[in-house]
C-alpha cells in the first residue's frame, strides 16, 4: 500500500460508492423481475405514473455509475504505476 499515498481513502470511496451502485443495480434487477412477472411495479413503490424510470433506465444508470468507476480506478492506476493488491501473490 506505499505506492498510492491515499489508497486506503480510495478504497472506503470506491467500496461506499459501489454499495450505491449495487443498490441501484439491484433495484433494476428487482423492477425487471416485477415487470416479467407483469406485477405493475410503479403502483407498489407509489412512484409517480407519468415520470418514473422502467428497469432498463435504472439498469443503465448504474452500468454508467460503473463506468464511471472503472474509469476512476484505472486513472488512479495509471497514474501511480501498479495497483495496491490486498492478497500477495
């Protein structure tokens, strides 16, 4: 963990942002079972009839959160050389 000065704050960020994001994703998940299921979702949840997202909006809001991530992750990679491994290989 020396190679990246604030690896261990990076890690709580990422790990904090990616529970949000597995929310999310799984939140889609849930809406897409609801909607093959042709239970009417959008009623049990009270969400407003006229603006709410279906599950491909909420599934594709959280692959672009993940993108987002990766790119984060990769940027931060780049720039210090090697990433920290938790596990020693």
């Amino acid at each position: 963990m020396d190679s990246i000065p604030q690896a261990s704050y990076l890690l709580q960020v990422w790990g904090g942002f990616s529970l949000v994001v597995l929310f999310l994703m799984l939140f889609g998940i849930n809406c897409w079972v609801y909607v093959k299921t042709k239970i009417h979702y959008t009623f049990i949840f009270e969400f407003d009839t006229k603006h709410h997202l279906d599950h491909r909006q909420y599934m594709e809001v959280s692959s672009r959160l993940i993108d987002m991530t990766e790119i984060s992750v990769a940027c931060v990679v780049g720039t210090f050389g090697k990433f920290i491994f938790l596990v020693d290989f």
